[in-house]
C-alpha cells in the first residue's frame, strides 16, 4: 500500500478513528500491530512471516540478554545468534544473487567458466529498515544501554509501526519503544501538524518528484542523444527527485505517526543547502546516519584514534551505506565517492557546520554551497544509473559533448513545483515540522495560512504526475 495511493486515503482516517476509540494503551498497540500486518499485507503477505521471525527473535534475545543472573556468555550468545539470524535474512534476500554473480565474475577472469544458481528472489519491502532497527535495539540491550522490552505486543508494534516500516526513519529503540509503553492522549495540535506534514509530503512526492522522474527517465532511457545541458538538468532534476521522493514519504511517515500521537526522528535539514560534503550528511538520511554512527562507527573507535584511524573509519561506514543501498557496484562506488570526498576533512582537520542548525547562506558561503550541490549531483548521477558503464557513458555525454538535441524540452512543470518547494522550504527553514509558518509576518493571520494550506493543495490535486512508487522502497 503506498502513501501517494487512493487505498492509504481509505486506510489512514479508518485506522485513526478505531485507534482512538480505544482507550486502553495495550489494545492501542495490539489494533496498531494489526493495522501494521494488513498494510504490509497488502503488498505481499508472504513475507509478513519474515517480519514475524525478526519481532520473535529480537524480542526472545533481549529478554534473555536482560534477565536476571543471565551470564555474560549466555548474554554473548542470545545477541550473536539474533544478529547472525536477522543478517542472514537480510543478506540471503538482498544480496544472493549479487555475491553469486559477482563469484562468477571472478572465476570467469581465470578462464574458470561456473554456473550459479540463479534464484528469483523477491525483496520484501522494508527489510532493510526493520532488520536495522531489530539489531539497533539488540545491540542497546545488549551494552545495557535501554532495558528490554517485557511486553511483546509493545515490541511488535515497534518494529512493524506502519507509517516508517517500509522506508523509515529507522527509529533507535531508546526513542521510539517507551512511545508504545506509555498512555497516549488524542492531540489536536499534534493531529493537526501531522495533516499538514502529510500534505507537504504529498506535494514533494506527487507534484515535484514524479514530475522529474518523467524528464528524468526520458533522458536516461537514450542519454547518448542529448546534449550536455539536457544531460546537466536531467542529473539536477534528479538530484531534486530523491530528495523530494524520500524527504516526501519522511514526512507522511512522521504526520501519519503525529496523528496516532508517536513522534518520529526528522530524516532530511535542508541538505542542499550544506557547504561541504560531511555537513551534506548531518543534513541527509539523518536517522540511516544515526544507526551508522551508532553500532558501526563509533565502535570501530570513531574519531578518537589516528586521523588515519579516523579515515579507515569513515570509509568502513560508507561503504556499508553504499552497499545498503543496493546490491550493485553503482552503490558501492557511490559511497567510496562520498567517503573520499570526506577525507580531506579529517586529514586537514577541517571544521563543518553543524546539522542541527539551520543553514545559513550568503555571498560568502554560495561557493562552498555550489560546489558541494555540484559534487552531490555527480553522486546521485552514480546512484541512479542502472550499471557502472552507463553511470560513466552519462558523466562522459555530460562533461564532453558527442550527441545533438534530438528531443523536446519537457521539464517545465518539474522546474516550477521544484522551485516552489525549495522556497518553501526555505522560508520554514529551523522548523520541526513541515508548514509551520508561525512567527513569519507574512503568515501571521489564520487566514493567510488556510489560505497557503489550500493553495498547495490545489496545486498537488492540479500539478501531480503519473503515481510512481517512492525509490526508497527498493531498499
């Protein structure tokens, strides 16, 4: 079931009003699970058995891990065997057919020519993001960071909390689990941000990012033909695509969330607007970033070793974020891009901008900011391209001309909803939540805001492209 579908529109306010009906905390998340289940049903309920094996686990090492007089042998053995269990899924599903092939690759280069079993495998949805967000609150157990959690349903309703189970926020278990363990209390003024999350997050999906992907895709699909500046703003209009496609689902992930009273971590602060490669990261996939820092960085020892320590590091860390991603070599080079991109600012020492401020802009900062767009734009045209041939035949089209305009200009309206989006973003910038206006003069009466509100409706409901799947769910 996607957000952008007609079926969410029936599902959201049904399942609100049955949850609020009941009063009790414990039915709440028992009606929440089974909202949850038939959400993700509706997409393949096979693997809802998946999902199933992930909760039970987790669930059954943490108590055993946090009970007492547990051994610290027997402590090691429940996290080890949860982890290489939830691993396993996510690799077999994820990552069989990549590893096999890629071993076949390399027979083939010795003149050693083996078949691999070729497997149809399905990704299940969201697997990636739930077995994070399992091992995520093993792991926290585990170092007695967070005490586990004694009722199953609350656990369950954790991990498979519908609005961010197939996409995110990957939600550390220290701030989402006590959500499910608390009363709750109906809000209007939380119920209220949320709708306008949801529909901010409508816009940024359905008027701005779908209308790229049809430029976008078109010019992909025959890159060779078109000049350099079609191939420029193809890799721009992309560039705004993923950002509005995913900051887009976060926040009806984090409205739908509001109106159920749980908060969910924000993904994106403006990362566009960052003047250097590490602050792009505090901005981006800010809760992917989090669980990184968490259970791989800073164990490996963070930044408290060498610089060169620190280097190995960082490099560890974003090549697992490449290959997260995906099972391509597009995604592992696209993080090696990005981690040697952050070298130079561990080796030379240099200091970055925060990502929890807001970003500021002038004359001075506009180089950095440009050039650090300009570098992310290259990544994203690595991210896309569906191979390493076709990611270096479209830098090479775009950078050295060799084809003539053989098409129509046709991204007009992506250009217009993606200006409007930016500036809107703008002007909330240092804003929690998505079309918080207040305290801006020129939004301070009521009147004003409906008035806002309702135009970006018009312009969603007039503007909205063809109904495109959200990229992140390919992950």
């Amino acid at each position: 079931m996607l957000f952008n579908s007609f079926e969410y529109l029936l599902f959201l306010p049904l399942v609100f009003l049955a949850y609020w009906l009941l009063r009790e905390r414990e039915r709440q998340n028992l009606f929440l699970v089974a909202a949850s289940y038939f959400f993700y049903a509706c997409w393949d309920w096979r693997f809802l058995s998946l999902i199933l094996v992930t909760t039970i686990s987790s669930y059954a090492s943490g108590w055993l891990m946090d009970r007492p007089g547990t051994g610290k042998g027997i402590r090691r053995t429940a996290l080890a065997a949860n982890l290489i269990l939830n691993l396993a899924i996510l690799g077999f599903y994820k990552y069989f057919n990549f590893f096999a092939q890629s071993f076949s690759g390399l027979l083939a280069s010795f003149g050693v020519h083996a078949d691999y079993p070729t497997l149809n495998i399905i990704l299940p949805v969201g697997i990636s993001f739930y077995t994070f967000q399992a091992i995520g609150y093993s792991v926290d157990v585990y170092v007695r960071r967070m005490p586990a959690c004694r009722s199953l349903v609350s656990f369950a309703a954790f991990i498979c909390f519908f609005p961010q189970l197939v996409a995110g926020p990957i939600e550390s278990a220290s701030h989402l689990l006590p959500q499910f363990q608390q009363p709750r209390r109906f809000s209007y003024d939380s119920a209220a941000t949320g709708l306008r999350m949801i529909l901010w997050g409508l816009f940024k999906k359905m008027a701005v990012a779908d209308n790229c992907a049809a430029t976008v895709d078109m010019v992909w699909n025959d890159y060779s033909h078109f000049p350099p500046l079609m191939l420029a703003l193809a890799s721009l209009l992309f560039t705004i695509q993923i950002y509005c496609d995913f900051s887009g689902y976060s926040d009806i992930a984090i409205g739908s969330a509001r109106l159920f009273g749980i908060e969910l971590i924000g993904n994106f602060k403006l990362p566009y607007f960052s003047t250097s490669i590490p602050e792009f990261w505090r901005r981006w996939h800010i809760s992917l970033m989090n669980w990184f820092r968490t259970y791989i960085y800073f164990p490996l020892g963070g930044s408290r070793g060498s610089k060169w320590q620190t280097s190995r590091n960082v490099l560890a860390v974003f090549l697992v974020s490449g290959l997260w991603h995906g099972a391509n070599y597009t995604f592992v080079v696209w993080g090696l891009f990005h981690a040697l991109l952050s070298l130079p600012y561990i080796l030379l020492g240099i200091r970055t901008r925060r990502g929890d401020t807001p970003p500021a802009v002038g004359l001075s900062r506009l180089p950095a900011m440009l050039t650090t767009l300009l570098l992310v734009n290259i990544g994203w045209v690595v991210f896309r391209a569906p191979d390493l041939q076709s990611a270096a035949g479209f830098l090479r089209c775009m950078f050295f001309p060799t084809g003539s305009p053989l098409y129509g200009f046709s991204g007009t309206t992506a250009i217009l909803t993606g200006a409007i989006c930016i500036g809107v973003e703008w002007i909330q910038r240092g804003r929690t939540y998505a079309l918080d206006f207040r305290g801006r003069k020129l939004f301070a009466s009521p009147l004003m805001r409906a008035a806002t509100y309702y135009a970006i409706l018009f312009a969603l409901l007039r503007l909205s492209a063809r109904g495109e799947s959200f990229i992140y769910f390919q992950f």
